[in-house]
C-alpha cells in the first residue's frame, strides 16, 4: 500500500502560506488594524488568494507528487479544506467590516456568512485534472 503523502503535503502547504502571510507588509498591515473599509477588505483577500495561489504552486509540482501527477483525490483532500480556511479568514474579515459599518448608522443586523462555494472548487478541480490530462496527452 502506497503512503498517503496528503497530510505531509499539506502541512507544507500551509507552512508556506503562513510564512507568505508573515512576508506581507499589507497582510501584516491589514491585521495589526481593528477597522477596515470595504477596499481593504478586499485587498486583503486578494492578498490572501496570491500567498495560497504561490504555496499551492510551489508544492502541488511534479517533484512532490506520486508519479509526478496530481491525482483528483489528493487535490481534493488539499484544495477544498486549505481553500475553505482561507474563505473562513476572509469571510470573518468581512463581518467584522460589516458590523462595524452597520453599528456606526445603528443598525444591529449580524452579518451572514457566506457558505464556502464547494461545488465551485470541485468544478476548479476539474478543470484543473483536464488541464493536467491535456498537457499529458501532449
């Protein structure tokens, strides 16, 4: 039976990420502040998704693969809980963002979060196998 290389993999993966958050003056910007605008929140989002999109880049390469594939189900097993903590991150910024806006003209509504769009990652991962297929069958 092969070793199951996943939870090794997405230790990494996650390490990286945390330290590409650490290396990000506007991450580290964004945290060190208790209010934010709606821009910021953004930003920080979009900063969020570069330092995935890198650690995800940098460990889901040949090298680190069995037979230098990535299989559907060690995608899935890595993307959808590393992308589902990143959309809690973001979702939280936003709430606060948002009560405090809402506080601010007196209104006292909680925010609702979001669901994380598991049908969208999976359909990411997809596209994501066919591609690899494609460039295989090259």
């Amino acid at each position: 039976m092969a070793k199951d290389i996943v939870p090794e993999l997405y230790k990494k993966i996650q390490s990286e990420f945390e330290q590409n958050m650490k290396a990000s003056r506007l991450i580290r910007s964004f945290q060190s502040r208790e209010k934010h605008t709606a821009k910021e929140v953004s930003l920080y989002a979009e900063e969020l998704g570069k330092c995935a999109s890198s650690a995800l880049l940098d460990y889901l390469a040949e090298e680190n693969l069995p037979n230098g594939t990535l299989y559907w189900n060690i995608a899935y097993r890595i993307i959808v809980p590393f992308l589902n903590e990143i959309h809690g991150m973001v979702m939280e910024a936003a709430e606060k963002m948002q009560r405090q806006q809402d506080e601010q003209i007196g209104i006292r509504i909680t925010p609702i979060r979001p669901e994380f769009p598991e049908e969208r990652v999976n359909g990411l991962i997809n596209k994501l196998m066919d591609y690899q297929e494609d460039e295989n069958g090259k």
